[in-house]
C-alpha cells in the first residue's frame, strides 16, 4: 500500500495493492508465535454512536443456550474438527474471499486458524461467520442445525461485544447479511448490512492514518496488512449497504 502525504505530512490518500495484498507474504504479523496479548481498549462507545442496535426480528440469545453459545465462542473451531472446518474455510475463500470481495489474504489466514497463537473472541466471532458462508455452497453439511449454529455463535458474540466497536463487529456483520441475503431473509440481510457500515464509520475505518505500533495486531497480519483489511472492510460495508438499500427500495415498488 504506497501512502501519498499531503502539504502538512499527513498522509492523504492510499493505493491498495490487490495482488500483494492476496498473496499476503509481507503482512504476517512478526510476534505470530506469540500468544500472550489481550483485547486493546477502545474509546467508541454504543451510545455515542447507536451501532450496536440488534437486527430486528431477532430476539437476545438467553437461557442454557447462551452458555453452550460462550463456550463454543471460547474455543477454536478448527480444533474440533478439523477437516470439517477447513472445507467450509476454503469454501469461503473460493466463493466470497475470491469472487465476492478480498477481505482477507488466504495463506496467511489459514496459516493463522491452524497455528497455536491465541485468538480472541472477536476473531473467532468473524471465523463462525465465515463457517456460515462457506456451509451454504457445501454438500457436507451434516443438517440445517449445523449451519444455523455457525450463525447463532457469530451472533452471540455480536451480543457480547455490545459497548465496544471493533474491526470484526463490522466484518461479521457483513458476513452475515450475505448469509441473510443467500437464504432470502431479505429484511435481516437489510438490517445487518446498516450495521456494518455504521461499526465501520464508528472505528473509521476509511479514514487513512500511519500504521499505530502499540495497536494490537488481528488474524495474523502486521501493521500494514491490519489496515488495509480496514480499508477493505469499509468498501465491503459500503457495498453491501448501498446494495441492500437499492434492492430493498426496488422490492417495495415491485409491491406497489
């Protein structure tokens, strides 16, 4: 990514290199075997912002089944089965990460979910997402059950990241209103891509700024592969939100 500085030094504007960003060889994050880092602190707040309204239509996950949703939450899902997992990964990337939008780089990212560095919470969030994804252009998925829990434990870490903006709020939030859209639940896939692009702009994700050293590093990259995942995120959220928009408005007149 080449940075163009303005008058005053600050840089103005970036140019996203697809190929080396898809390769992905100079974004791994140079502590990757360490696994001793916490989430950072963020100062955006849901009340300043509203982004963290849940999607309409979906009541707040509770009971026994918020505690099985925790501890799946916890865990890495490559580690349960592993073969399983992969698939649905690799469907992912082919289906969504290739020909829909690059979100991530596909080594370095599947080097990660294999490797033994801890992963929060808010990575795994975006993982089920994915799982979800990939699961609707698979023909191994055991039963509708599967797919739906990959979705019931991306949402539940939604819920549980309520009072905090965070880079993957927004991707798996727009991981799921393409789910939502391939089931034809157009109303939630609606709701969900407003989501997205208002965590986006809560974390400012469009806004070019030099890479922040003390800032934690994500899913395996450096510095300045993390921020042009930002870059990417918020173009992606943008995308689905106007699309969203213009078939939402295009369904009503089809209703008049």
């Amino acid at each position: 990514m080449d940075l163009a500085s303005g008058t005053d030094g600050t840089p103005k504007r970036a140019r996203l290199e697809t190929g080396g960003f898809m390769t992905g060889d100079h974004m791994i994050r140079p502590d990757s075997a360490s696994s001793n880092y916490s989430l950072p602190k963020l100062p955006l707040t849901a009340t300043e912002y509203g982004i963290f309204a849940r999607p309409r239509g979906l009541p707040l996950i509770s009971g026994p089944d918020s505690a099985n949703l925790d501890e799946r939450l916890r865990e890495n899902p490559y580690t349960r089965d592993p073969e399983r997992m992969m698939h649905f990964l690799e469907l992912y990337f082919y289906y969504i990460n290739d020909m829909v939008h690059p979100l991530f780089p596909r080594k370095i990212f599947l080097q990660w979910i294999q490797g033994p560095l801890a992963k929060s919470q808010h990575e795994l969030m975006v993982v089920y997402a994915m799982l979800a994804l990939g699961s609707v252009f698979s023909d191994k998925v055991k039963d509708a059950d599967e797919r739906h829990t990959f979705v019931k434990i991306a949402r539940f870490g939604m819920e549980k990241a309520a009072g905090a903006s965070t880079l993957q709020l927004a991707q798996a939030r727009c991981m799921l209103a393409l789910y939502h859209f391939s089931q034809g639940e157009f109303s939630l896939e609606f709701d969900f891509g407003g989501c997205a692009i208002r965590a986006s702009l809560c974390m400012k994700t469009n806004v070019i700024e030099e890479a922040d050293d003390s800032r934690i590093l994500d899913f395996g990259l450096n510095r300045h592969g993390l921020r042009e995942c930002e870059l990417r995120t918020h173009w992606w959220s943008y995308l689905i939100d106007v699309s969203c928009s213009n078939c939402m408005h295009v369904r009503q007149l089809t209703h008049l």
